[in-house]
C-alpha cells in the first residue's frame, strides 16, 4: 500500500508506505515508511503469538533526516529547526506495549543537527518539567542547538546512557543514568559545562529523578559548592567526547555537529 501524500493538515507526513503479510498468526511489517519532508521514518516489525500469551516482538526503526519543523508544527509550540538521524530497535514479548516495553531489549541512537533546546525540552516532558530542567541548567529559554547526539542501551526494560551531550552556542551539556520503562522511574543525571570560563560559576549536576509523571529537578546536594566541580565535570564529558565520531547519526553532510566531533577527536 503507498499513499504519496497525506490530505489531513495536523499530520506532518508527505507519503506512506507498507508492506504487511500475516502467515500463521505471524505478522511482518516490512517496511512501513513514512515520508517527512527532505526525511524519513522506517518501521521494521516481526510479531508472533507467544507461549503464554500476548506477542514475541521484534522491531527497528530508522529516522534519516527527518525535518523537526515538520514535527514541531503540529504541536502547539509550532517552531523547531534541524534535521534528527538515527535508529532503535527492540526485542521483547509481552501482553501490551508497557508491558513490551518494560522486557525489551535493544538500543536507541539519535542524534540532530540545529535546533531549539526549549521547543524540545517542552515538547518532549511537558511544560512545567522542561522550564524547571533550563532553569536548573541556567540556561535562557530559548536556546540554540548546534549538535544533539544520544546513544542508550536497553536491557530488561532500562534505558542506560552511553552517551548524551548537548552542543549549545555557549555550553556543553552531558548526561548520564538510566530510566527504568517497567517501573516508568527517572535516575539521572544532567551537567552544563560552559564554553568560556565565568568566575564564580562551577557544574553541578542536575538531578532528575522520581516517577515520568511527577519527577524532581534539584542540583546534587553532595556536590552543590565542591571547588572541585570543573574538574569532574570534565571528566565526565570525555568520555562521551571520545566514543562520538563511532555514532551513526544518520543526518546527512551537516556541519553544525563538526565542532563537537572535533572536540572528541
């Protein structure tokens, strides 16, 4: 089945495509792809009834230049620039998609060239909890991204941080912890690293911990006022720095990620 546009104005998809064939009970979707802009979106699933009940699954998805404008303007927030790259997969069984998801294992790659930090901070945990994690960070409300890379491992249900960082036009941002799917908890962990020296300002990480629906923002009360705040900040950001140039992005020749490569080279 392709369809080489969609007609309904809220979706932010130029065309669709699927290939879908049930063999016993089996279900193969390969591919369902969706168009988005310059970009695309590519679901590959393997689905069969398991013993016990409910589905053994097996999907992978590919994100290839999909334009975030695109994304972004059927959201009320409407505004978003960069194209987004990168992949996930999952294998899992379960009898619903928490269910699914809380087993799973697998890996999540993403990374994007430009941007809005606000936009997607908002758009992705909610107004309230987006502003709390700028202000937190000490970051304006409307800052640019050169570069976003993030790359996790999933086993068992949780998320674990292989590499997160964010390149603004005045910091580094990195990220390490986990998010546990099953138990829909945050354990983790963010650091503004600036790119000039400011006196007086030292990293402190940002904890985001607690339930999705209602976790805290506080800076680490250990660490709150250590003078040796620089000096592990640094260390926590090298490594990231160094596995970046093995990361697939998947967005193309874009330039605005070279200042960050260049760091880990």
């Amino acid at each position: 089945m392709t369809a080489p546009r969609s007609s309904a104005e809220a979706m932010p998809l130029d065309n669709v495509h699927a290939e879908l064939a049930i063999t016993d009970g089996a279900i193969a979707l390969k591919p369902l792809r969706f168009g988005v802009g310059r970009g695309r979106i590519e679901l590959q699933l393997d689905a069969a009834p398991a013993e016990g009940g409910g589905l053994r699954a097996k999907a992978g998805i590919s994100f290839q230049r999909v334009d975030l404008s695109r994304l972004m303007g059927v959201t009320p927030l409407g505004e978003g620039q960069g194209a987004i790259g990168g992949s996930a997969r999952i294998e899992t069984q379960g009898r619903s998609v928490a269910e699914m998801l809380g087993r799973g294992d697998g890996a999540v790659t993403l990374g994007m060239a430009g941007g809005n930090l606000s936009a997607l901070l908002v758009d992705i945990s909610g107004l309230r909890l987006g502003n709390a994690i700028l202000s937190a960070l000490g970051l304006p409300n409307r800052t640019r991204v050169q570069c976003f890379v993030a790359d996790l491992g999933l086993r068992r249900g949780i998320l674990s941080t292989r590499t997160v960082l964010v390149d603004t036009e005045d910091a580094v941002i990195s990220g390490r912890g986990d998010i546990n799917l099953a138990r829909e908890t945050l354990d983790y962990a963010l650091r503004t690293e600036a790119k000039s020296f400011t006196i007086g300002s030292l990293p402190t990480d940002i904890l985001i911990r607690g339930p999705f629906r209602d976790p805290s923002v506080l800076p680490d009360p250990v660490e709150l006022g250590a003078r040796g705040g620089a000096a592990v900040g640094l260390g926590i950001i090298a490594l990231p720095l160094a596995l970046l140039p093995t990361i697939q992005l998947g967005i193309g020749e874009d330039n605005r990620c070279e200042g960050l490569a260049r760091r880990a080279r």
